[in-house]
C-alpha cells in the first residue's frame, strides 16, 4: 500500500518519523512531506526520516497563513497526484486533507489538541477517522463534524510513541558544554505563531526572558528551546550571559532525560517531560487544555504562571531531590500501562 505522510510541526517530526518507519517495515511505500520550517525540518533529519519540503511556515500574520496554505496547496496537489498514493495521514494539516480529499484519497487524521480550531475546522470534516487520546472525550470533537464512530480513541498521550523508541536520546554535553555536576533546568518557549495563541487578541509578551533572568539566580544551568528564527535572534540577544540558548535542534528526549526540572509554555514538550519523569511546570499562556488537564489531574505536571511562584517551587525541587524520585516513579508506572498510539493507527488504517 502506498502511503502519503504530511508533517507539519516538530511533534510530527517525532511521532511520525516512527509511523513511517513502521509502515515501511510492513511493507508500505511511504512519501512523507513537510514544509520549509528550520525546527521540523532539523528534526526530521536528526530522527533520519526523508521528507520533501513543500511550500512555507506562514509565520505570525493571519493573511501570509492564508497565502502560504493556499499556494501550498497547489504545490502538494502536483507533487501528490504523481505518487497516487491509496491514503493520506497528517495531525490536521489543512493542505493535506484539502488535497487528500480533492484528489479522492482517504485521509486520516491524528489530533490531541481540540483547541486547535483554525486547523480542526480545515481537516476533521474531510477525514475518515480521528485517531485521538482517551484523555480528550470525543464530545470535544463533536463541532467538528466526525461522527463518533469515526474517532478511534487510544489509552497513551502521544509522546509515549517516541520516548520509547528514542530514550534516552543523545547526551548533549557535547553539543551545549553542560557540566554534569550542576542542575539543568530546560525552559521551552511558547506556540507564539499558532492560530489559536495569535486569536487571544492580547499581548503575546513571552515569560521567558523574566524567568531566566530570576533562575538564574539560583545558579543552576539553564538552557532555552525557541521554536523560531525570530525567537532564537531575541533570545540570544537578551539571556547569552544567562542561559544556552541552542541555534540548531537538538535532541530533546536526551536533554530531558538528563534534567533536573522542565518549565514549559507549550504543551508537546511539557508532555515529554512529564512522562520522563522530569519534574514538570507548565506555564501555558491559555486555558489548560485536555493534555494538560489529564497530566495535572495524575500529578506528572504543575501549572504556575507567577514567574515568582515559578522560581519558589524550582528551589524546593532542587532542595529535596525526593520529591524528583517520587516523580519519576509516578511517570515510568503511567507510561508503562499506555498503549502503542502508532500500533492503534496502524491497526485502523483501511475501510471504515
């Protein structure tokens, strides 16, 4: 069977570049895209998956999302319809339902983030079926148009696909010139450019640069992850004598893996974290979402958005490395009992 693969953000680079590898071990010809986008791309190489890159990251301005999606569109629909693969898969890419759909493909939707409306709205009613965490109720999809029939949900959030086929990770010692004898503290910034963070209406004025800037008095490592060029220039600028703000991707399961605590304004990372074990605190500048809510609920993940009260709880988890122990317990009994999510999607994959 041949199968056509559209990977959009740096989670999909992770998540499929196991299901592609799994197909391919099951004997399917895959042809996986993605688009002109520095962090998916770095990723995809560091994970050694092929991907031709079509079109481009639309950036923060609504209108340049439109014109970049549509002219990706066209571009997709040549390079597709050379291939004439029997299904398309994508977490929500707009372009490749459109595409998928315009050409009578099936395609087959991956999503954990109901909150995403821009690109639920654009894909969900052109997909067979919805692959989607047991933590986010199919209720949450239902203005979306996929009858519920249609949603195969599984017992896993989706990083635990690629924990366990990456951990530990790469030791990045090498790369970032971290002394093994301090505490590192891993920071990743937010989704800035995401429709749904860019409809808040509101200043998208980063925590970030703050919170180094209180960290850093309790001397410890720290390094930052931007996601964007825009994002590494400013940080560099404002935290080098700080924080190691990394220009190229690394790999993030083995700087986690090796870290004493994660802060997070984002949600895939904050998820790794927690089901690595690293003591978690999400600072996520919106509502919680079901991700968020269920990793909460378990106790794998805190939310505080008080750079202050951010600062008083890392000092008490590098006070008492007990409370670290205890966590990574919690988080290695709850990634035990997850299913495979890419085994489920492989399972599922044909006529409804």
């Amino acid at each position: 069977m041949r199968t056509w693969v559209d990977v959009l953000t740096p989670k999909q680079a992770n998540l499929f570049s196991v299901l592609v590898r799994r197909l391919r071990e099951d004997g399917h010809v895959v042809y996986a895209t993605t688009r002109h986008y520095r962090e998916v791309q770095e990723l995809l190489h560091l994970r050694r998956t092929e991907a031709m890159a079509i079109g481009r990251h639309g950036g923060a301005d609504l209108s340049a999302k439109l014109t970049e999606s549509s002219k990706r569109i066209t571009e997709l629909t040549e390079y597709v319809k050379g291939k004439k693969p029997d299904l398309a898969i994508s977490f929500c890419s707009p372009e490749a339902a459109r595409v998928a759909y315009g050409l009578g493909i099936p395609h087959y939707a991956i999503c954990d983030s109901p909150h995403a409306e821009a690109v639920c709205r654009l894909s969900i009613p052109l997909s067979r079926k919805l692959f989607t965490p047991r933590a986010v109720p199919k209720s949450a999809w239902k203005r979306y148009g996929i009858a519920p029939l249609n949603i195969v949900r599984y017992n896993a959030l989706d990083p635990a696909a690629w924990i366990r086929a990456y951990a530990p990770g790469a030791d990045p010692k090498s790369v970032l010139g971290l002394d093994e004898g301090k505490p590192i503290i891993v920071v990743r910034t937010e989704e800035e450019y995401a429709s749904y963070i860019l409809q808040l209406q509101r200043p998208r004025n980063s925590i970030v640069p703050g919170l180094v800037n209180l960290l850093v008095e309790l001397g410890v490592q720290i390094v930052v992850l931007p996601r964007y060029d825009e994002q590494i220039k400013l940080l560099t600028s404002e935290l080098s004598r700080m924080a190691i703000v990394p220009a190229r991707v690394i790999d993030a399961i083995g700087l986690l893996s090796r870290s004493s605590i994660f802060i997070g304004a984002g949600g895939t990372m904050t998820a790794e974290a927690a089901l690595m074990g690293v003591p978690t605190i999400s600072c996520y500048p919106s509502e919680p979402t079901y991700v968020d809510r269920y990793l909460l609920k378990l106790g794998l993940a805190e939310r505080i958005l008080s750079p202050d009260r951010v600062v008083s709880r890392v000092r008490r988890l590098l006070a008492d490395p007990k409370l670290a122990d205890r966590q990574r317990k919690k988080a290695n009994h709850v990634l035990a009992r997850m299913e495979d999510p890419v085994r489920v999607v492989m399972a599922n994959l044909g006529p409804s």
